[in-house]
C-alpha cells in the first residue's frame, strides 16, 4: 500500500493488465487455453506482497524451471 496500489491492483500491475496493454491475447490469466507461464509462490500475495519473494517454483510455456534462489 505503500506506492498507493492494493495488492490486487499490484499483482494485476505485473499480470493482466501488461498484457492488455502489449495485445498479448494469449496470457495475463489462468485460464484454459492460455499460455502457461505461472509462479508458485509461498504464501497469499493478496494478504502480504511480500510473499511475492518466496518463488518455489516456475512454469515459462508450460515448461517448469527451478528458481535461480531464494528472492
């Protein structure tokens, strides 16, 4: 809340909304149909931002990788 975003709007600042705004139609959601790229994260993003940094495991085209480290 510090920068003046909600979580939410923060975590649609790096998600759906890029997208939208670049017409890439194929990802910004977790949606069937749509491009694969997730991270899974330890904790709720939407209640502490800050677990944003806990990344434990990455999906980039439906192929996962292993996290370079601790964020």
């Amino acid at each position: 809340m510090d920068a003046g975003l909600t979580t939410v709007d923060a975590l649609r600042a790096a998600t759906s909304l890029p997208a939208r705004h670049f017409g890439l139609t194929d990802r910004g959601a977790v949606e069937p149909g749509l491009r694969a790229d997730l991270v899974l994260i330890d904790g709720d993003p939407v209640a502490d931002i800050r677990a944003t940094r806990q990344i434990r495991r990455i999906w980039c085209g439906g192929t996962e990788h292993t996290p370079a480290g601790d964020c």
